[in-house]
C-alpha cells in the first residue's frame, strides 16, 4: 500500500538504494521495492502513518481479497 499511495517517493528511495538516476521496471533489481518502501514508511510522520493505517483499516473492513489486504 505505501508503493500505491507514495510510490514518487518509493521510487526515489529505489534510486538511492539502487545508486541508479533512471530506474529500469524491466531490470530485476527494480523488484527491490520492499526495502524502498519500508524506508518511506519509516520516514513517515505520525498524520501520514495514521492515515495508512486508516486506509489499511478500512480496506480490511471492507472486506477485500487477501492480496490488498496483505499490501
């Protein structure tokens, strides 16, 4: 969910960690989007994070598959 709501952010992240300028979706290390996100999600404020777990809240509520669930 944080690649969805903040994947500019993610991206940027990738980068870093990547040492690239221009990310490549073909290339197998743009797959490493699980340690960018946790980073964004780590440098969220206390607002940010609570609207994520509002929205992660709502969807679970709302009954959706698994696989939303689980992002």
């Amino acid at each position: 969910m944080i690649w969805q709501r903040s994947r500019n952010k993610c991206e940027e992240e990738l980068k870093r960690i990547l040492g690239v300028d221009i990310l490549n979706p073909s290339s197998q290390d743009y797959f490493q989007c699980m340690p960018a996100a946790k980073a964004v999600l780590d440098r969220l404020s206390v607002q940010e994070r609570a609207e994520l777990d509002a929205e992660v809240a709502r969807i679970k509520d709302a009954g959706h598959d698994k696989e939303a669930q689980r992002e």
